[in-house]
C-alpha cells in the first residue's frame, strides 16, 4: 500500500479534538505513513519519539503594529511552507476555523496539489456557527475543503441547519486507543484517596467551560450520597471552578468530593470508578464517555448533540434530558445498586468500543478517505 505524506493541524492543547487528531497521526505512523503535526505547540497527546512523525511550530510574532497577532496567517504560511519542503499529500485539519480556511490559503500559496480533509468537532460549528461573524468563514471553509467529515450523524444534522452549506460531509466516529483505556488495577489509588472499600466511585472529566454543567453533576452526586456511600472524582479545570467548589461546600460536600484538578492516566481514575457523569448541555460526541466505556465504567448522560450515539440507552448507560437531577440520580442509583445491571453495561460499553469505536476500523476510514481523493 502506497505510504502517504500526511500533514495534520490541531489545537494542541488539552481537548478532545487534540486528542483524536493526535492519536489519529501516532496510528497512521505506526501503519507507515508519515506525519507533520502543524501547531502551535506539541500536540500534549505526542508524548515518545516515532521515527515517521515530525513536528512543525508555527510562531506568532507580536509586533507594536498588529493590535491581534495573525496566528491565522502564520499557520497558512507554514502550512504552505511544509507541503512544498515535504510535498505532502493531504492536509488533515480538525476545525473549520480557522484551521480548514488556513489549509485552503495554504494551498493557494503553495505548489503542490495538496489534498484538504476537515474534521469537524462540535464548538467550531454548535458555538462558532451562532456566530453572524464567523458563519460565512465556516461554510467556505466546509466548501472548500476536498473532504469533510464529523464526529457524529448529530453534528452533521446540525452544520446542515446551522451553517448549510453545499457540501456533503460523512461521518467519522472518534476512537480512543484501547491500548490505554482498559480497566487496570488500581486499587492502591482508592487507599491514596481514602476511598473505602463500602463507596461508590463516581467520576466526571471535563473542560469545566459553563456547557460542561458540572454543577448538575454536584447536584447528582447530592442525590446518590443520600442514597449510599460514595466519593465523587472531579476531574480537570476551567471557568466553573470557583462555582463548583462553592456549591460542594454549601451542599456539604467537601469530604465526598475530590477536586483533583487536570490529570493524565485518566485509565487508572476510571478504573477505580463506578459511574460516569456527562451531563453538557452541547457535547457533538463525549470522548471522555468513550474512554469510560472502555474501562468498563457506565454512563449517564444528557440527551444532546452526538452523545446518544455514543452512550447506548439501557445498554451501556442512560440517556437523560437535561437537567432533570431527579432522572439523572434514580438512573445512577439503580445502576450503582444493581451489580447484575452494573456488570452488564460496563461489559456492553467494552463490547461497542471494540466494534463501532474500533481505532483499527476508524483509522482504517480515515485512510480510505485520503487513498479515495488522491485516485
Ligand atoms: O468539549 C470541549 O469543550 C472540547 C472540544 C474540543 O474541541 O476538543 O470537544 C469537542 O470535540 C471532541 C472530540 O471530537 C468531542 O468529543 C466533544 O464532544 C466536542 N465538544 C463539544 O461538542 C462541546
């Protein structure tokens, strides 16, 4: 099989959209091709040296002059730059905008006939769409590009209405590295935490931005600490912060819950976990459900976006409406209850990572696409 020059812009930072565009190379690397990650910063996901996977910095300058610097253009430059040098043969970026209208300037800059493959991932088109002054730079972007895909049918449905633009776009579900994310041993971090062997573990992982609810999930876990014993794993940070921690408190929380901030090795947390949490009020897909469903921890979450697609009703998890606490803590003190229940959604969401959200099978798809547009 042909191996291919691939070049793959993302946000670099911690997110779910950095983390699929990462894991993406690092596995088209290990089948061969060879990768150019063009960011701002290496991609965090990035973490050992493959002898097929370089990385590009793009600098952002501030001079007195600009009131903004152009990162926009820097990374077009650089794009360019990169196809020419290395005459890649497509340029995957993840993000309408302003990665896929960087990718078409780069190509118009550039003298190869490079191919554009966009993925959406949700915010560029369910909080930037809204946006009157970003929606004709998102539906050129969507245009333009040889290739669209998105993360969720639920995401495609919603560029149509929001954006509509002519353009067919597939969807491409996310996948996780199941050689990571699988239930470990991890027992000794419980008595780290002073988690007794009597609690139950719930776990919820975000970004803490507003859309995340995390103060639903305090509610929730209100509701089940009522209920039973239990501990309740607060990972990662953001804007809610300071409102989360102040409701813990006014709710009487403190000992019950565990602030524990940004994490790696999520495996090991959700291997100590019983229940996960995902209650957004926009989420085009849930990574961090998947990464749960493959340590075998079930799932609530909330009716939006691309979520039922990813959490099963009545078979890996719940699908609840937001905002309904009252819903959302029967569901999880029945699971936490019922072992038989327990054991048969943690083994069905092992099940559906391994077949619909097989990496092999997607990154498979991914390569089909390019392979398809450079016959
Ligand atoms: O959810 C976020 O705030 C981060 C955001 C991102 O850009 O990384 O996540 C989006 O992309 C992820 C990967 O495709 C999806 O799993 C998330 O559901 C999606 N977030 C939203 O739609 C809010």
């Amino acid at each position: 099989m042909r191996k291919l020059k691939i070049g793959i812009t993302c946000y670099p930072t911690v997110g779910g959209s950095g983390v699929v565009a990462t894991e993406l190379g690092k596995m088209l690397a290990e089948k061969g091709h060879e990768i150019h990650f063009i960011s701002s910063s290496i991609p965090f996901r990035l973490n050992r040296i493959y002898h097929n996977i370089f990385y590009h910095q793009v600098e952002v300058n501030q001079y007195s002059v600009f009131q903004y610097p152009p990162y926009d253009i820097a990374l077009a430059s650089k794009m360019a730059e990169v196809a020419n040098r290395e005459k890649l043969d497509i340029l995957h970026v993840h993000y309408a905008i302003p990665h896929a209208v960087c990718a078409i300037l780069a190509k118009q800059m550039s003298n190869v006939d490079v191919k554009i493959v966009t993925t959406l991932h949700g915010t560029d088109i369910t909080v930037l769409g809204y946006d009157p002054s970003l929606t004709e730079a998102i539906k050129f972007g969507i245009e333009k590009s040889d290739v669209v895909t998105a993360v969720s049918r639920s995401l495609i449905e919603q560029t149509h209405e929001l954006i509509q633009p002519d353009k067919q776009i597939e969807t491409v579900y996310n996948f996780i590295d199941e050689r990571i994310y699988q239930k470990r041993d991890a027992n000794h971090l419980k008595k780290e935490f002073g988690i007794k062997d009597n609690e139950k573990v719930v776990i919820h992982v975000s970004n803490f931005r507003p859309v995340k609810r995390v103060q639903d999930v305090v509610k929730t876990f209100a509701k089940i600490s009522a209920a039973m014993p239990a501990k309740l794993l607060l990972v990662g940070d953001g804007p809610e912060m300071t409102p989360v921690c102040r409701l813990v408190k006014k709710l009487g929380l403190t000992d019950k819950v565990h602030l524990l901030g940004k994490q790696e090795n999520l495996d090991e947390l959700y291997s100590i976990s019983d229940l996960k949490l995902l209650l957004s009020e926009k989420e085009s897909f849930g990574l961090v459900a998947l990464e749960a469903m493959a340590c075998g921890v079930p799932c609530i979450g909330t009716n939006v976006g691309g979520m039922p697609e990813v959490i099963e009703q009545g078979e890996t998890g719940y699908i609840c409406q937001l905002g309904d606490i009252e819903d959302i803590s029967t569901k999880a003190i029945k699971i936490l209850n019922d072992p038989h229940i327990h054991q048969q959604f943690a083994a069905n969401g092992i099940a559906v990572v391994n077949t619909k959200f097989r990496a092999e099978q997607i990154v498979a798809q991914y390569e089909q696409l390019y392979f398809k547009l450079l016959n």
